[in-house]
C-alpha cells in the first residue's frame, strides 16, 4: 500500500528528486523521455529492492535456525543442569532449616532411640566395611596441575575445587594401567576414620544414620571403627601398598581387647562384601601371602558378619560399565541430553573419559558376574525363567519362610507372553536377544581373541580416548554381528575390548567354581573374594547374614546397537529403542529382574539360601546364615527425603528395619532371636533351580 501511494503521488502530485534512486524529475523527463517510462524505471527500482530484501530476510533465516539446531542440545543441557542446582538449593533449605516435624505430623523416632527406651544397649565392638565409590579419597601428592589440593578430597565431598580443573581430576583418579597402581608423580590415599563414609557428599548420607543410630545405644570411637581403604585398587594390593588388611587386623584384634572379650560385629557395604570375605582368607593364610593369623582367628574374634546389599556373586552392571560405561541411569541421561555426554556435539567426551579412568581400575572387575552359566544361565535358560518381572503388576512380594517355595505355584504366577533369555547377558540387536540358539553364529574363544589382535587401524577416526580406537572396524564387525554372550563367553569379549584390564584381573580375580575346593592351587589370593572357589572360615559359631532390598526392577541383560561406528571412541551403546511386547521385562533395551536397583537377587541371597545353607563344601564347619529381605517402599513425598523403608542399593542403609536388624545383633541377639529368615522375593525358588554341587 505504501508503494501505491508514493507511485500515485510521483504521477500525479509533485515531482521530486530522489538522487538515491536515481530518478529525475519530471520537468527533466519531459526532456529525455516520457512519463510512463519515468512510472516504469521507478516500479522496477522498487521490484528489485523487495526482492533483494526477501533474499536477505530468508537468508538470515536460514542462518537463525542453523543456530537453533546448533544450540539445541547445549540449551537443553543448560536447563537440565540449572533445574538440578535449583532442586538441590531447595532440597538443601528443606533439609537445614524446616522443623524436623511438621505440625499435623506425628514424629518418627529412630530405631536407636527406640531400643535405648527399651534398655537395649551395645555389646559387641562394630566394624564398618565401605564398598566401591562411597569411601573418601584424598591426595598426598601431585601433578602440578593439583596444586592447593594437598590432603583435600578429590573423592567425595563438596568436588567443587576438584571440577574446576576436570581433565586434571581424572588424570589423578586413574591408576596406571600396567601395574593398576599409583602412577608416577601421584598418590591418592583414602580418607580415614568415621567420615570417610558417613556422607558421599553434603547432604547424600551412606553410613551416617547407621552411626547416628549406634550412637544412641552407646557406640562412639572406642568401639566402633570404619575399615576405610581404596576402592579402586585390587584387594590384595591395598595390602600391598597400604598394608590396610594388617591394619584392619590389629585394630579388630584391638577392639577385641578392650571391650571385655566381646566378638566384634563386622557390616560390609556392596563390594565391602567381597573385600572382607578376601580378608578372611588372607588374615587365616600363612605369611607372605596372608596375614599369619592361623586357622582359629575368625572364630575367636568375629561374632557375626552383617552384608548389607551383598555382591557375592556379582552384578551385570559390571559388564555394560566396562563395555560402554553405561547402565540404567546413564544411558537413559545420554537419550535425554546427548550434547552432555556425546562428545559430536560438545566435544565433552564425558562417557569416553568415564570408561578410561575406570577401567584402570581393578575393583570393577571384582563385581563381574561369578560362577559362568552355572548361576546366570546360558543362551536357553536362565533360574529367573519362572520370575515375573513386572513387580509393580504382580503380587510376588508377600512373606514366604523356607518351607514355602513349591516352584508349581511360583510358575502360575510368572507366565509371559515373550520368550525371555535372562542368560543373555550382553545381544548385539534384538534378534540375537530372542531368536533360537541354533540360530546365532557362534565366535570360539580362539577365533574371538584373534578378532582383537589386528593391527589393521586404518578405520580409526578419533583421537585414541579409549582401546577400541586400537581395534579395526572388522574386528568390531566379528565381536558384534548377531551375536550373544553368557556369563561365561562374556569374558572373551571383554578380554577382546578390555586387554589391558582383563590382563590385571586374571592376575587378581576369579569367576569360576571349584570343582576340588582342597586343590592347593586355591590358597592363591586371586581366589579368595569368590565363594564359589573358596571355603568358609572353620568358626561354627560365627553367623553370616545377607540383607538386601526387593521389589526394585533390576538390571539383568542388554541389548546393543550393533550398528556400530567406528568413528566414535565408544562404538557399541545399548540401543534404549528396544521395548517389549506387552511384557515388563524389557524395556529401552535392557532386560530387568526383581533385585536392590543394582544388584539381582540371586546374587544378593544364594549364597546365604543355599550356597552357605547348613555344612557344605563351602561352608564346611556349619556357620549360621540368614536371609534378611527388606521390601522396597518408595518414600511418599518429599518430605520423607530418601524414606525409611527404601531398599535401594545405598538407599538402604536409611532403612529403619535394617537398621533395627543391625543394632539387635551388635547388642547380642542372633539371627534366630531377631526372626531368622525373613524373604519376600523368589530366592528360594532360584536357588533350587541351579544345579550346583554342594
């Protein structure tokens, strides 16, 4: 409308200069040229300007939303990570300065302050055992990059010095990947006594309401003890390098001493699980290799030994970290905010970093899965075949006792539509997850190991964070095609990916059983933290416990994407758009039975179910054990912070009945005073189903 105007007004009104748009005026014109053509010049003048600025506005467009898509994942980052710093600032003030009870709100006592009304007091010295992560470190020496840092937490705490200079916390957190000790130049040491553990970092407890809880019934630093040490490290070499189980001996034997002959109460944390059952081992074990104890130690000194979220045989979890340092939480973050962790966009390479710092080390390879197709089941079967793994649809959680495990009755209530092969453990596609054995192409250890040796890296296209920058595409190719790994075949892949690590853990670590537990080959330390390759301590009187949580959907096996690409240091990632089909067993690509959110069942409880049940070859003097189950009982807002009746793997040690189960037996109960048994889930079922020699 505007142009129509100005036209109308150049033709009929006056005649103006316009020396811009080089026009003359009309007096001008008439001199050269007629009217219309002045009309003419001046409409293709004004064409051509719209059109150069269409041009331009679509071109700034374009540009624009280049931007947009440019910025899209770190925007989404930016968010995520703000709303976190709000929720935990808001979560902080809750936590510090609302009233411990609300008005309208009944309080809640404390197991400690409930039994000390009831006259209960502590008996036996207690002994804290720490397991993988939660243990503080800090640093006794340095690269100069960690300059300021002397004796302040690089593990644990606040983390907020140690973030702001990333690539120098990792480079101090990882251990040398020969010897899977100190590297040169650093010694990172753990954090000694109580607060080594009490809280991971401010506000996020691990051990802090046990111990505020034993506290209230008299305990304080004369008899109770944390065992710290560093977790990274393999457990003989904490020895080595910190002489720790020498010193958790004298202390052990010290608490003994002075509080009158009292037995003392040992309670382990996930892999702490495993440390004390090598500690066992080594402190009856004649020197150099063992602590020179003698045979009897264990009964004299140990009253009982308390395993809270036991490990004994492994976790899946274990073998995705390895592969692609991923499980549940961290692949789903990794959908939701790819700039965060995809080193393509951001150029973070957070997961690279991850998977390089910890496969130095040597604990991880602790909690790989122990006893092979025994217990986890092979490429047909597997002893979760009869488990329901929908937990929020089935009733599979009320109170059974030993004698209720009539596998019948169980099966009634654990049909599926979709075939599930829990032994399974790592299926490239989901095909090689479900189809028939007969069918998958099968790679012999042989063919597997020479599949990673060749040094054919032409395809490399990174900038080497990891080991499978060392592997050709087609190497990568045999590894993964249609292909299924068990607990068994799954090490010859990760020796294949993992060389370097799995070199060390076949030097510290076994994963077998023992056909001949008297062989002497078995006096070896490698041995020791498996109990399927090792025997009990002869002290009959000393009681064992396995208390883990229930009814938590729990990692069990994976599928990945097979379509590789050897241009990202990761190559393999579990492909989270595999669902099934009306079942609650598979879901983003991962396979879940009923477990702790960390640990299945049939690790947690076999063991103390039947592995340890009454004298067996594992157990051959009769030690006492006990399965203790603690059902899952989300909190119900957020006032009840992480719950009382929580049974997630750490959230459990707030779990107001484990704590009473705790502080019933460190005041001189047994197992068979606080209930014996208690067992929600289908452990005894399992247990009957692997066919193991007792």
């Amino acid at each position: 409308m505007a142009s129509v105007l100005r036209l109308r007004k150049l033709y009929y009104v006056n005649p103006v200069k316009n020396s811009s748009m080089g026009i003359q005026t009309i007096d001008d014109a008439h001199k050269s040229e007629d009217k219309p053509n002045v009309v003419v010049a001046y409409v293709k003048k004004m064409l051509q300007k719209k059109q150069d600025k269409d041009r331009k506005k679509k071109r700034n467009k374009n540009i624009n939303k280049g931007q947009s898509r440019e910025w899209k994942c770190l925007d989404n980052c930016c968010w995520i990570i703000g709303y976190m710093c709000t929720f935990w600032w808001l979560m902080f003030f809750v936590y510090h300065y609302l009233p411990l009870t609300l008005p309208g709100f009944p309080a809640i006592d404390s197991p400690g302050a409930v039994l000390k009304r009831d006259g209960v007091s502590g008996l036996h010295p207690v002994v804290l055992v720490p397991g993988i992560v939660t243990g503080g470190l800090e640093l006794w020496d340095g690269k100069p990059c960690a300059k300021g840092l002397f004796r302040k937490r690089l593990w644990g705490g606040s983390f907020t010095e140690t973030l702001k200079r990333p690539l120098c916390w990792l480079e101090h957190l990882s251990l040398d990947n020969e010897t899977g000790l100190d590297p040169p130049g650093i010694r990172i040491r753990p954090v000694e006594g109580l607060v080594a553990a009490d809280y991971f970092t401010q506000g996020y407890f691990v051990w802090a309401v046990l111990i505020e809880n034993l506290a209230k019934i008299g305990y304080d630093g004369k008899n109770l003890h944390m065992a710290a040490y560093d977790w990274r490290i393999a457990f003989q070499n904490t020895e080595v390098r910190d002489r720790a189980l020498s010193r958790l001996k004298s202390k052990i034997e010290v608490m003994y001493e002075t509080n009158g002959g009292n037995r003392v109460v040992v309670v382990p944390h996930s892999m702490g699980v495993l440390y004390f059952l090598h500690f066992m081992k080594w402190v009856e074990a004649p020197p150099p290799m063992g602590g020179g104890g003698g045979l009897g130690w264990c009964a004299k000194y140990i009253k009982a030994i308390m395993n809270i979220g036991s490990t004994f045989l492994g976790t899946p979890k274990a073998v995705s970290k390895i592969l692609s340092a991923e499980d549940r939480h961290i692949a789903l973050l990794r959908a939701m905010t790819p700039g965060f962790l995809k080193s393509e966009i951001l150029g973070f390479q957070t997961l690279e970093h991850m998977l390089r710092v910890s496969r130095t080390w040597d604990s991880t390879a602790s909690l790989l899965p122990k006893g092979g197709e025994t217990i986890w089941g092979d490429l047909d079967w597997s002893p979760e075949d009869v488990q329901n793994c929908d937990l929020e649809k089935a009733d599979t959680h009320s109170f059974r006792n030993e004698n209720d495990s009539n596998d019948s009755e169980i099966k009634k209530g654990f049909q599926e539509k979709e075939a599930v092969h829990y032994g399974r453990m790592i299926s490239f596609g989901k095909e090689a997850a479900t189809r028939p054995s007969s069918e998958l192409s099968t790679l012999y250890s042989e063919e597997l190991m020479d599949s990673g040796s060749s040094n054919d890296t032409s395809f490399s296209c990174s900038d080497g964070w990891t080991e499978y920058d060392e592997m050709s595409r087609e190497s990568l190719r045999k590894v993964s095609e249609n292909k299924a790994y068990t607990a068994k075949t799954v090490f010859d892949l990760l020796r294949v990916v993992a060389p370097k690590m799995m070199q060390r853990m076949d030097s510290h670590f076994s994963h077998g059983i023992a056909e001949d537990l008297d062989d002497p080959k078995y006096g070896h330390y490698k041995y020791w933290s498996n109990p399927l390759e090792t025997k009990l301590p002869d002290a009959p009187d000393m009681e064992i416990y396995c208390l883990y949580g229930v009814g938590i959907p729990t990692e069990r096996s994976y599928i990945y994407d097979s379509s590789y690409d050897k241009c990202k240091s990761i190559p393999f990632r579990i492909d989270l758009s595999i669902d099934g089909e009306g079942s609650g067993c598979l879901r983003s690509g991962m396979y879940f039975v009923d477990g702790d959110d960390c640990v299945p069942v049939v690790s947690s409880g076999f063991m103390c179910a039947k592995g340890w049940r009454n004298k067996t070859r594992f157990n051959p003097s009769g030690s006492p054990t006990y399965v203790r189950e603690y059902r899952h009982k989300a909190p119900a807002s957020l006032l009840e912070g992480r719950g009382i009746e929580s049974s997630a793997h750490v959230d459990i040690m707030g779990n107001a009945k484990l704590i009473e189960d705790i502080l019933r037996v460190a005041a001189g109960a047994t197992g068979a005073e606080i209930g014996g048994d208690r067992i929600y889930s289908d452990i005894l079922t399992l247990s009957e189903r692997i066919n193991l020699k007792l």
